[in-house]
C-alpha cells in the first residue's frame, strides 16, 4: 500500500502566511496563488473534507503548501506535515514511472510481450499480451478472483493472475484495471530487475529516495501512526451497510498498509 506526504518547501520571500481557525488551515502560498488557496478551503466547507494536504511546484518552484482539517474523525488531531495518508490509485503514476524507467535502461520494451520478461504469463489467452497492453488499461484482466486478503501475498497474486482468463481479446478494448495493474506492471518490473528486490523496494531505492519524496509501497511498521485513517465522506457512509463498512475499514489495517501491495493504493 502506499502513503505519501508532501514535500517540506521552503518558499520565496513573496510568499506569505495565514490562518483558518474555522478548519486549521494553514501553511503558505506564493503571491498569485491565492485562488488554491480558496479553493482548498472550500473543499472543507463546502464538500466536509476531514483532512488534507496539497502542494504545487511551478517551474521547479514551490508555490503552495497547505495542509488543514484533522488526523482523524474523532478530531483529536491536526493533520500536518508528519501526516501520511493512503492514496490509492494515484500510485499507478508511480508504477508507470518504474516501468518507463526500465524502458529508458533498456530492460523493458513497451511492443514486447509479456512473456518475454514473464514466461509463466503467457496462458489461459494472455500468450498476446504486450507490456503496453498492460500500461494503457487493455490486458483484460481488469480485476481478479483473489479474495481481499490475499492481496497481502504478491507471490500468491502473481500465481492468480497467470492463471485468469481475460475478459476481452489483450489489445483489443480497453477497461480500467484498477486493482490488478500494480500488480502486472510492477510484476514485470521485478522481473528484470537485477538486484531481484521487491516492487516497493525498487520505488524506494530508484524513485522515492532520488527524489527526495517520501512514499511508501510496504510501509514500515515504526511510522504506522503516522497513517491518517480513511473515513467515508458524510453523505456515503450514511448509506453503507454493515459489509461496506467493512470494506472501508480493510484499508485502515495496518497488515494491509505493511505489506508490499499495489492494489488500490
């Protein structure tokens, strides 16, 4: 799973600070920024935001940071800085980013196909399959048979989806594969990586650390309360049932934020 902050900035002198007590917003924008401000705010009182942070660089300059709300929905504390928060499927940006990465060292071909890198993929209709075929969406394994807790397990998500069928002819149509593309992408990038470390590792060691960004797939165990609980907006959790509920609260275990998994970010 993966968990972000945003960057500490340190802004130019035409940068100024202020305060919303209303809902503890606060930090710094750059003169001319003021409309994310506004807009930030807005998301508090108009749509119920609990807790959130954003930050924006323009031409290589930091020109917002803010961060407001509450850690948590009992309120008991600020959401700051040191706050780390899931984001779900924004890290498929980052797993492209490590198979773009590949491509640029020569290890992956986008017009290949899987199975050049990934032997045991090429069954049960994937044998067409191509790497670009996984990056944009058109491998036809949009989702899999695997119950939620063996999305702990990449070596037992690996197996599962050598052996699922697609659901249209890969490269033919395109579906949103928003559970399985971390792992058919990030799969390939394991695959030819010669240090053989896990995906969240290779984004540590090749992308996170480089960059200076602190994101985590696999979160260390010793900076797990730092982990802003996911809570429903107002209005949804109203209308949940006891087995939605339930389903909002696996994205709050820690075994889950702790395990080397890309699913839903």
């Amino acid at each position: 799973m993966v968990y972000s902050t945003w960057f500490l900035l340190c802004f130019l002198s035409t940068a100024f600070c202020y305060n919303e007590s209303d809902h503890n917003i606060h930090g710094t924008n750059a003169y001319g920024w003021e409309f994310v401000r506004d807009l930030f705010r807005e998301n508090f009182v108009q749509q119920q935001e609990l807790g959130a942070a954003v930050a924006v660089y323009h031409h290589g300059r930091p020109v917002v940071d803010l961060k407001g709300g509450w850690f948590d929905e009992a309120k008991t504390k600020l959401y700051d800085d040191n706050s780390l928060q899931l984001v779900f499927s924004t890290t498929k940006g980052l797993v492209a980013v490590a198979v773009a990465l590949c491509v640029q060292r020569g290890l992956l071909d986008y017009s290949a196909l899987v199975t050049k890198y990934w032997p045991e993929y090429g069954q049960n209709g994937n044998e067409n399959t191509t790497v670009a075929d996984i990056l944009s969406h058109r491998a036809g394994l949009p989702y899999t048979s695997s119950p939620i807790d063996q999305f702990r397990n990449w070596t037992a998500m690996i197996h599962t989806l050598e052996q699922e069928q697609p659901l249209w002819h890969p490269g033919i149509a395109h579906g949103y594969h928003a559970v399985t593309y971390g792992w058919l992408a990030g799969e390939l990038v394991r695959r030819v990586d010669s240090k053989k470390r896990s995906f969240g590792q290779f984004i540590k060691d090749e992308i996170a650390t480089p960059l200076q960004i602190e994101f985590y797939i696999g979160l260390p165990s010793n900076i797990q309360y730092h982990v802003s609980p996911v809570v429903p907006h107002p209005d949804v959790k109203n209308t949940l049932n006891e087995t939605m509920k339930d389903f909002f609260q696996i994205w709050n275990d820690p075994h889950i934020h702790q395990a080397d998994n890309t699913s839903s970010h």
